[in-house]
C-alpha cells in the first residue's frame, strides 16, 4: 500500500529540516545506547561479584527484555491519551540515564537488580512517544529511511559503549563503579540534547501537515484527533503484528548462540563481546539499508526476515566460519526488526493512534522473543539439531503469515 504524502510544506517555513530532525533524533539514541548498551554489556559479571547465580543472571536478562518491549503498550496508551510525546520521551530516557550509574554505586545484589530495572522501564516508557515523534518526520524523508538511519545510529552507540567499558576496566580491572560512572557523560549530552530538540520542534506533528501545508490547530483539530485516537486499531494492524509475534518466536537469541558457540569450544570467553560487536554492526547496517529498499522496493522486501533467520541457524553447526557468519545474519534479522518492521505501522494506522500502535507492536514482539527463549532453549538441552528443526518451523510459518498480511496491504 502507498501512502499519498500530503502537500510539502516550505521546508524554509519548518522549526527544523525533516532530515536534521531525524539525524538529531538519531544522535540521541546514539549517546543513549552508549549508555544502556555499555551497561548491558557488563551487568552479569557485576552482577555475579554482587553474589548472583547463573540463574538469577538469566532471570534478570529475561525479565528485563520483556519489562522493556512488553511495558510499551501501557505508556503506548498514556501517550495516546495525553498526547504529550516529549513528556513521555523525556521521562522514559531520564529514568535510563539516571539509573545506570547508580548501579555501579550500589554494592548490595537488591538495589542493582532494582536499577537494572528501572533502566529497563525507562525503555518502555519512552520508546511509544519516540517512535511516534520519528514518524512525523519520515513522512518527508521515506519512511523506511527515517527508521533505517535512526538505527543505523543507534547501533553505533551499542558499538561505542561497550569498547568504551572494555577500555576502562582494562585500565582498571574490576573497577565498576568507575566503568557505571563513565556513562554518566553521554546521559547529560542525551538530556541536553532532547531539551534543546524540544525547544526548537515542539510539535513534530508539523511535519505531516493536512493538504493545504497548514499545521493543526488545538482547539476543534486537537478534539478531532482525540476522537480519532479512539477508535480501534485496524484489523490488517492486528494481522500485521501476529505475524511478527510468530517470526519473532524463530529468532534465537544472543546469550544461546554465545552459550553454544562457547560451550562448543569454537570461541573463548573473551571473543564472545566481539561476536556482540560485530553484530550490532551488522545491526545498523541492516536498518540503513534494508530502510532504504523499504521506500524504492515497499513492505515485500520484510519477506527476507524469515528467510535470514533461517539462515542464521547455521551458527548452531560446529563451524566456526559458520558460527560467525550466522551471528552477522542474526545481526541484520534484528536490524531489520529494530527498525524497518515499524515503518509498516505508519501506512497502517493514522498519527493519533500510533504511539499505543508501536506499544502493541513491541508487546508482541516481546512475547515471542520469550517464548523463543525458554522454547528454543529447552530444545537446545535435547541438541543443537533440535534447536534448529524448531526455530525453522518458526521462521516457515513466519514467512506464510507475513506474505500473507503484506499481499493485503496492497
């Protein structure tokens, strides 16, 4: 389906260029994964000097992923209903920038996990409002563009943090208070940058103005959007984020692909941040390309999700060249999740109804990459061939429902 753009409003007549906007945006994330990266990178050996288990390790991570894509569709409501995006923004990258250094000033197992926590939420609380904010800008920059860039930089921040912690507690083993502490450094330059980006674009919703280039106006316009927020979501919506909840349910994840590619003798302990590394390389290079063929090619070029997944799996054979082949094509399948797969959720609901969109959206995917945890795991215990037989079924039934959903947006 295409979506007629609306008369182009000068961009000389704009509070900020679209693609400025975008970019800007995109440095925010790029300080800001720096920061909840960084601290992802060494929560479990910090963790693990507070006293945790193995289990209570795996727990947390879980836990924390879900609390972080499954909490969006609660704020996705509040930010419907207020329709306050930097509020909701601001708050959510607050929570995130304030709580990581603060667990590497904490010395007792709780407050850690509780902070951890707290991170986690601040991700569920701002990325409803965020991903909206981006979206009105991408109607002028392509809307797989506009998505395929802000991750493209938002994986450079996932790069950058952890080898800035790997530097520093090489330079002071087991030093975390000192490694948390760093990261306060790009969380002031994520609020101060936000602060400044909300002064000059208050209303981002500009950028997608009615045909006559005016913007809206809050009196009889504000209640009309109001009303049309809600309204329910459209059912190809619901089909749309079904069939991502079954393709995400054969994505494997990072921890079991390490726990094999380890466990198997084919990397040491210490490789194993650099297959990080080089996937969220790959990661940000997916969503800039893949983006960019979403606007020339349209929602079709999502099919090779399904496809890629599959052949991921190779990185469970005892190849080595394989295993680091299969985690850099792990690295584009969640590029592309990341980014371009939220470029679908503009052509198929309208702007006032977006936010709670984007929270369903991560809510599903949330919830298969759980089940995908605990169904692929569980499957690995029975051997790695197993794994593997489970996730393509997955990613076969992935591949029918999306054609499926895609062939009805045209």
């Amino acid at each position: 389906m295409t979506t007629p753009r609306p008369a182009a409003r000068p961009a000389s007549s704009l509070p900020m260029r679209p693609w400025h906007f975008v970019l800007a945006f995109g440095v925010v994330s790029l300080l800001a994964d720096m920061v909840y990266e960084g601290a992802r990178s060494i929560i479990g050996p910090y963790l693990a000097t507070l006293g945790a288990t193995a289990t209570v390790v795996g727990i947390v991570a879980g836990a924390g992923e879900f609390i972080g894509y499954g909490l969006r569709v609660v704020s996705g409501y509040a930010v419907q209903r207020t329709r306050h995006y930097w509020t909701w923004t601001i708050l959510g990258y607050a929570l995130t920038v304030l709580s990581v250094p603060l667990i590497g000033a904490t010395s007792v197992l709780a407050p850690a996990l509780l902070l951890y926590g707290t991170e986690r939420l601040g991700k569920a609380v701002r990325a409803p409002a965020k991903d909206t904010l981006l979206s009105y800008a991408s109607a002028r920059t392509g809307r797989g563009s506009a998505f395929g860039v802000h991750q493209a930089m938002d994986q450079t921040g996932a790069v950058l943090g952890p080898l800035l912690l790997a530097a520093v507690l090489a330079w002071r083993d087991g030093d975390y208070q000192l490694a948390f502490g760093v990261l306060a450094v790009p969380g002031v330059l994520v609020l101060a940058l936000l602060l400044w980006l909300r002064h000059r674009v208050p209303d981002p919703q500009l950028y997608e103005a009615d045909d006559a280039g005016s913007a809206p106006t809050p009196d009889p316009a504000a209640a009309a959007v109001a009303e049309r927020s809600r309204e329910p979501l459209p059912s190809r919506f619901w089909q749309y984020v079904a069939a991502v909840a079954v393709l995400s349910c054969g994505v494997a994840s990072f921890p079991l692909l390490a726990f094999h590619a380890e466990s198997q003798g084919m990397v040491s302990a210490a490789q194993v941040p650099l297959l990080f590394v080089a996937a969220m390389v790959v990661d940000g290079l997916a969503g800039l390309v893949v983006g960019r063929l979403y606007d020339v090619r349209g929602p079709k070029v999502l099919l090779a999700v399904p496809v890629a997944a599959a052949l991921a799996l190779v990185a469970f054979t005892g190849n080595v060249g394989l295993l680091w082949a299969g985690v850099a094509v792990w690295g584009v399948v969640n590029g592309v999740l990341d980014s371009t797969v939220k470029a679908v959720v503009t052509e198929l609901v309208p702007g006032a109804s977006r936010a709670v969109a984007f929270g369903w959206l991560a809510l599903v995917r949330g919830a298969g990459l759980l089940v995908a945890g605990g169904l692929l795991g569980a499957a690995y215990d029975q051997g790695p061939g197993v794994a593997i037989g489970v996730a393509l079924g997955a990613n076969v039934a992935g591949l029918v429902a999306l054609t499926a959903v895609l062939r009805r947006l045209h």
